[in-house]
C-alpha cells in the first residue's frame, strides 16, 4: 500500500495545480468569449472540490477504530468515492446541455487565444494525471479523483480540436459535436465508478 502520508502531500500539489487551471480558464474564457473555456473551467472546479474532498478522506480514514466507528473511518472514504461519480454525472449532464444549446446557437470565439489557453490547461491536466497514475489502483477514493482529472484532460483535448476546426474552417459546430462525445465517456466511467464504491459500502 502506498503511504498516505505520500498520498496527502501529492494531493496539494494537484491542489495547487487545479486552483491554477481553474484561474487561467476562467479569465480565459472572458477574454475570449468561449463557452467551452467556461464550461471546462466549471469542470476542473468540480475536480478541484474532488480533489479537496479526497485530501480530507484520506485523513478521515487514518483514524483508528473507535467504539462508535468499529470499522475505522474508512467507509467515509468510500462515501466519498461515491459522491465524486455522483458529481461526474452531473457534469456530463452538464456538457450534454451545453453542447446542445452550442449546436443551434454557436457563438464566435477567439480561436487562437482559446487554442493557447486550452493547450496549457491540457499540459497541466496531463502532468497531474501522470504523476497520479497508480495511486488509483491502491485507493478506490483517489480513483474517484483521478476520473476526474482524466475525464478534464480530455475535454482540454476536445477544446484543442474544437479550437483548431473553428480556426481552419471558421465552423463553431465541431465544439459542441467533441463534447457530446466526451460526455459520454464521462457518463460511462461515472456509473461503474458509483456502481463499484456502492457495492463495497454495502460490504464494509
């Protein structure tokens, strides 16, 4: 088992890292005017809080048995594992509506201030993602998390394509087309995300 100590120094860095994608996309977005910047930056705040609620857990959960908590503090942990599968849902609700309403209603953006942006977003959503891997195998909480963080790297890499088509074609469709198809990934490791936490919650 990896050290939770280890664990929980990791997760400020990623903490850090978070805070900072959510500043740049949300400031981004303004001054490009770009729904998808927007509505990623909603995302890595939902990831921001995951991370946040995993941070805790993980401290939760070293907490010795007690009379009133025979189990320890661990099925808090795997509650936690749940609300983030939760939270992915809504999010890929979320996406599903928004690429919906961007289909009939596009709006111009700037594309290569929007390609930049999206791109370092992608740089520091892939190094959380690289230096997370692994972890989620030892922790079903931190898989929760890392989802999160993948299922946001994806969608900085669906607003890299979408920004790069709007730039070569001048055509808006291809944003909400890429996060339909993101939201479905997303909804997918949502339901077995919930389905796996649920079932070692009613065994715990």
């Amino acid at each position: 088992m990896i050290a939770r100590e280890a664990l929980q120094q990791r997760f400020k860095v990623f903490i850090f890292l978070s805070s900072f994608i959510l500043l740049m996309e949300v400031a981004g977005s303004i001054f490009t005017r770009s729904l998808a910047l927007l509505s990623d930056a909603g995302h890595v705040l939902v990831d921001l809080l995951a991370m946040l609620l995993t941070y805790f857990s993980v401290r939760l959960s070293q907490k010795k048995a007690s009379r009133k908590f025979s189990y320890g503090y661990y099925r808090g942990e795997i509650f936690s594992a749940i609300i983030n599968g939760v939270a992915l849902v809504l999010i890929t609700l979320y996406i599903f509506y928004e690429s919906y309403q961007r289909f009939f209603s596009p709006r111009a953006v700037k594309g290569p201030e929007m390609l930049v942006i999206a791109m370092i977003g992608l740089a520091a959503n892939l190094y959380v993602v690289t230096k997370m891997h692994g972890y989620e195998q030892e922790n079903l909480n931190v898989r929760g998390a890392y989802l999160h963080v993948l299922s946001d790297t994806l969608t900085s890499v669906g607003v890299i394509l979408a920004a790069i088509l709007i730039i070569i074609t001048g055509n808006n469709i291809f944003d909400p087309l890429i996060s339909a198809l993101i939201g479905i990934f997303i909804l997918v490791s949502s339901f077995r995300l919930i389905k796996e936490s649920a079932d070692i919650f009613m065994e715990a």
